[in-house]
C-alpha cells in the first residue's frame, strides 16, 4: 500500500488517530494517549454479524449492519454508498454565520470516494491545545451530474472498542431540563433525540459515555433536531453516532451542490471531572465569544417572578432602586412591556412600549441607568401572536400550513424565518429596541416548539436563517450582553452559546429541584454560562419553602441574578441579599471562571482559582443522602485552611470533610425543607 494510512491530530496530552486499511474501505479513529502506536486486531468476519467491519463512517452497503452514520439516496433511486479513502485534504473549517469552534490547533481533512454514485464524503477532526476535545464535521459533494438525496449525514461517529458502557441522556420537560438517565448497554440500541425543532428540554444534545477507563462528553454544535445513536452488540464494541436528526431530514443535493454538517465536539477525561474541565475550557475558549469569554458577568435583578405582566413604570422603578440599594448591577425589564400585552394572548410582534405601562423605553433606560445600573431587556423575537398589529399586517409571516389548523403553544405561532422579509423584521424589531434603549443587555426568549414542518429542509433552514439573524445583530452591537432563554432552558445548546454566551437554565427557580438542572448542565457547560436567579419563598413553581442563604447558595453555582420583588422583601432579607452580593463579588472570579470539580457522592462543588490556591466549596445535601462529603481537587500533599481549621488534601479527598468544619451534625431537622446547603471558602496553606 503505498498510501500514507495513519493520520493524527494533537488535543492536549493526546493524539486522536485515523487508521486507514489497505482496502482504503475500512478505517478507525482511536484516542492515544500515551503516544504509543495502537493498531487494532481486524474483527471476525461473521456474514450475518452487525458490526462486521471497522469502517470510519457507516453506510447502508457494506457489510455493516449497525445503525448507518450516512444515508443517500443517489441519483438511480438506489441506497447503497461504498464510500473508499481517497485523499488527505486541507482542512476547511465551517462558515460563519453557522457557529462551530474557533481557535484550533490541530487540524486534518480525509476524502472518501463513491465511485460509482460520483458522490465525495469528507471528514474534517480539529483539535485543541488547551484541552482534550476533539471537534468533527462532514461534507457531502455530488459531483455527478444528477440529483441525489440526502437523507442522514453524520457530525462525528465514534467506535469504542469495549461493550458495557454506561451511556448517560439528560432528558426533561418545561421547568425540569436535563436530568440524567445511566443506561448501561451491554446491547442493543439508545437513541436520545429531539423532533420539535430546537434542542429541547426533552432531550440534550449532550451525552456522556463511561467506558473502563475513560469518561467521554459528546455535544452538537447546533440548535434544531438532532439525533445521537448509541449502539451495542456481540461484536463487544459500541458505536455513537451524532448529527442533525435524519427523521425530518431530506437534502436535495443538485449535480455540484455540497452540504456541510454542524459540529459536533467529544470531550474525554479519566473521570468525569476531567472530560467536564475540559469541556469547560473548550466552550469558554472556543465556543463564547471573544467579547465575553472572560469578562465578569453583572449581578442582574429581572422582574419576572416579582411581577409577572403586572407592573407599570413607577414600579419598575422602584424595583430597580431597590437592586441597586443591595448591590445589583443590572436591572431586566422583562415580558410585557410591548404592544398591549397584560397577559400570553397578545402582542408578541409589537415591539414597542405599552405607553400606558411604562411610558417611553428611552427615558426609563435612562433613570435606570441614571441609577448607577445597567438596563436589560426582554424580547421573544421569534414569534407571533395572532392578537398583534403584525398579524393583522402580515399573516403570511407565520409559521403555517396552507389549510391545516396550526396547534397554538401559550397562545402564540412561530414566525417562518426562512422568508426573508421576517428574517428583515426581525433584525429591525431588536436593532430598534437596542438603538432606542441603548440596552446593555437583551433576554432573548423562544416559548414554544415548531409542529408545523413544511419540507424536509424546512427545520434546519429555520436554524440556519436564525444564525443568520443572531450574528447580524450581535455584529452591529457587539458589546451587548445576550441571554439566550427558550421557556426556561430548552434550548441550551453550544449554537446559542456561540452568539451568546449566557443562557437562562430554566424557569424553575426552587433550590431543591434545580440543583439537579444545574449539576447535569454544569457537565458540558462553564458557570458563567449558567444564569441561576435567587427568587422568592415558597417558589411559584414548587410552593416549597427554602432558606435564602439556600437560595443563594444554589444560585452561586452560575451566573448569579434575581428574579423577585425587592420592594416587597423585609429589611433583613434586604441586608442579607446586600451581604450575599458583595460576598460573591469577591469570589465572582472563581466563581465564574474558576476550575469546577463535582463532589464525589453529593451534589455540589468545589470550584478552586486559577491558582489553584483557594476556593470555595458549595455542598448541596438533601435529607434522604446522609453520606459523608468527600471532595475532589485538593493537592494530597498540600494543607488547606477551612474556618480556621487546618486539613489536608488526603484527608479532603479521601475521607471527607470533618463535621466540626461544617457545623453541622447532619440531622434531618438541620435541613430547612428537603435541603442543606453549606458554602466554605478555603486558602491552601504555604
Ligand atoms: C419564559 C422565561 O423562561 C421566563 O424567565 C420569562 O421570561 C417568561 N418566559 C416571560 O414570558
């Protein structure tokens, strides 16, 4: 064989590798991270087998019979691709606006070759010298003269060469998002997906897989359905498969044309602390933009929970004075000041103020601002309600279909954002608010689902047209703060992230319940893009009752907010609020920015500096896990001073932290309601 057969990038501390075959029809792609040569024993040939051969990419048409990777339907009607090794190529990265990561180091391209159907599949793996991720998409080019179809086309397909595995899905619904799911699968196949239109609440586009002896994170550049397969079988391997969902899927692809996938990024680690940090690097340092990847983010007080649509401008600004009393930094004006919106029937399209509310936008932003705070706004961009001058206008920008009643989610339709005149409206609908407010922050919310599907491209020309839109407006206003937000957290995904580097991780604001959001979006996703709001007691969502300090301590694990009615709190939770803020103002940078490990047996954190020199511990204890706290992160050879008492790291790690540090004896009738919350900060010692 006189092709060169072994290809490599570097991440990190490992080498990620493409083997090619002397067939040129099989190859694997294997992590190495010892710098030793690996070469794989060829598998049994077994006919009637499903995993038969080591293909990179599997395709109907070969003696595969797992799940495929890629499908088409070529030009003769017929679903068989032989794709065999072609070329190394050079890298080409994917085209703004779509997001994808930026700042790689390591990067290679493989063309593979379908002869017969004149159809070319490239593969591009880029790596990253700041973490151990390994990002992948792919390129389908007809070059033939006739069109074909394509049906599935793969971000990132990965073959493990152990069954067994624990494969991990966060899955959920409005105000309980991305709560996790181990499955292990010892055969047999698990689909996490999404079909209505975004990433979803449902199912994340995050998965985690735990092998013998690495821990892997797979994610998916991308904000619509998206679909990962997670297979197993007597072979004694296992098999993902991530891309663009392919039930809604159908790409014509015309003689010449070509599609490109999103990205889709595998983190790996020996633990899940490690594949965690190294997510976290990557997102801040290759998925945030520049302009905020590392900038401290303001403590916010938003209004929605304090006052839902039932507020005018007099309140508004009294609530704004009284966040900056305490120490807020940013005040959100949320849903309702449009149009003439009281309540969800109306108005989404309007955007302009509700004058008999709260008066014109510029001069509130003004006093607001006069106040010494930033001013944020609310704005649903993406719909429509049928109650609105802009329906009454231009019904045709809604997202229907021709004779077919359209389902109706919180009383509002989606616009069609592939037409470009919406795509125009809705530019000029945010420029307009942000040329009138000059806003220094924009909440941007999506609250329902699509259902009515036109074609099989429709979906994704949605998401693409939303780039489009997302990046021109962040273009022309570059400094401004976006929080993306979709009910809550149903579309908290690394496409956002890439406009907008905070997202609203969901309406359910009780201590109790969140912590469980938070841990699993803290596994693929750094705090600073986490929003966590302290609201008020007992939750409107839960009804429960919690201790502010348990609030607070929650909220720390994020982007800290508040999302009550500061008027109407008593003076001690006013001055207990003024002594949380400027507590965590002195931590904001570790907080944020700091290195996270998750506690061994409970929820919670330890989240050192950059240093490695100090640090906070939050310890989430629910009454039902009477377990000791053992921590992670702490140098074995090295002390550490927690309330004046001196441990070491051994200790830390090993046995726990000691009851006489925490003060607490962990009874159940020290817990407010079902929860213990525990905030320590810690100095290692010279
Ligand atoms: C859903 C969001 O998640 C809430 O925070 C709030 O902004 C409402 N929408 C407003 O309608």
């Amino acid at each position: 064989m006189d092709i060169k057969n072994l290809f490599s990038i570097k991440t990190k501390n490992a080498l990620f590798c493409i083997k090619i075959n002397e067939d040129r029809l099989q190859g694997y792609s294997f992590i190495n991270n010892n710098h030793r040569n690996i070469i794989l024993p060829p598998l049994h040939n077994i006919d009637v087998s499903a995993f038969n051969n080591r293909y990179l990419f599997h395709t109907i048409g070969t003696d595969d019979f797992g799940e495929p990777a890629l499908l088409i339907q070529n030009s003769d009607g017929s679903l068989s691709s032989r794709f065999e090794f072609d070329q190394e190529i050079t890298f080409e990265d994917i085209l703004d606006p779509f997001p994808h990561s930026k700042n790689k180091s390591s990067q290679m391209g493989l063309r593979f070759i379908d002869r017969r159907n004149k159809i070319y599949f490239d593969v591009f793996y880029a790596g990253f010298d700041d973490c151990n991720v390994v990002a992948c998409h792919t390129k389908i080019i007809n070059f033939g003269n006739e069109k074909i179809n394509l049906l599935k086309i793969p971000s990132l397909e990965f073959n493990f060469e152990e069954n067994n595995m624990i494969f991990s899905h966060f899955d959920g619904r409005w105000a309980q998002e991305r709560h996790r799911f181990d499955e292990s699968v010892e055969s047999g196949l698990l689909v996490n997906q999404s079909l209505c239109g975004s990433s979803s609440a449902d199912h994340s586009p995050f998965t985690l897989v735990k092998g013998k002896n690495m821990v892997y994170g797979f994610n998916l550049i991308y904000s619509g359905n998206h679909k990962t397969s997670f297979e197993c079988n007597s072979t004694e391997r296992s098999r993902i498969i991530i891309g663009i969902n392919n039930t809604l899927f159908n790409y014509p692809l015309e003689a010449g044309e070509s599609f490109t996938s999103p990205e889709a990024v595998m983190s790996f680690g020996k633990d899940e602390n490690d594949m965690m940090q190294n997510m976290h690097v990557f997102v801040q340092n290759h998925i945030i933009r520049k302009e905020f990847s590392k900038v401290s983010r303001p403590v916010l007080f938003n209004n929605w929970e304090g006052t839902y649509f039932n507020f005018d401008r007099q309140k508004v600004l009294d609530m704004a004075q009284e966040s900056k009393k305490m120490g807020g930094e940013l005040f959100v004006l949320d849903d309702g000041w449009f149009g003439h919106r009281n309540d969800d029937t109306s108005s989404l399209g309007d955007w302009y103020p509700n004058m008999n509310k709260c008066g014109d936008l510029s001069s509130l932003s003004d006093e607001i601002k006069a106040l010494g705070l930033k001013f944020g706004i609310w704005i649903e961009p993406e719909m429509i309600s049928e109650d609105s001058d802009l329906y009454r206008q231009h019904p045709d920008y809604a997202l229907v279909i021709d004779g077919q009643e359209p389902f109706r989610h919180r009383n509002q339709l989606t616009l069609n954002l592939v037409k470009p005149e919406v795509q125009k409206f809705v530019i000029e609908s945010v420029s307009n608010i942000l040329n009138i407010t000059h806003a220094d922050y924009i909440k941007w919310d999506y609250n329902r689902n699509i259902t009515d599907v036109l074609s099989g491209t429709h979906l994704h020309e949605y998401i693409c047209s939303l780039y489009e839109i997302m990046a021109t407006i962040i273009n022309k206003f570059p400094d401004v703060l976006f929080e993306g937000c979709a009910a809550g957290g149903s579309r908290f995904d690394l496409g956002i992230l890439y406009f907008f580097p905070q997202i609203w991780t969901s309406d359910n604001t009780d201590p109790r319940t969140r912590i469980e959001i938070q841990d699993s979006t803290l596994l693929f996703s750094p705090p600073s893009t986490m929003g966590c709001h302290v609201s008020k007691s007992p939750n409107a969502f839960t009804e429960r009752t919690s201790s502010l300090e348990d609030r607070f301590n929650v909220a720390i694990e994020g982007n800290l907010g508040y999302e009550l009615d500061p008027c109407s709190l008593s003076t001690k939770e006013k001055e207990e609020i003024k002594k949380q803020i400027s507590w965590y103002k002195s931590y904001r940078d570790i907080l944020l920015y700091g290195i996270t490990y998750r506690l061994q047996n409970n929820y919670g954190f330890v989240r050192f500096s950059k240093d490695h020199k100090r640090g906070v511990v939050c310890i989430y204890l629910m009454n039902d896990k009477l377990f000791s706290i053992k921590l992670s992160g702490f140098s074995s050879r090295k002390f550490y001073v927690f309330n004046n008492y001196k441990i070491s790291g051994y200790e830390l790690n090993k046995k726990g932290l000691p009851y006489k540090i925490l003060k607490f004896n962990n009874k159940a009738s020290e817990y407010s309601t079902n929860i213990k919350t525990i905030r320590l900060e810690f100095v290692e010692l010279e």
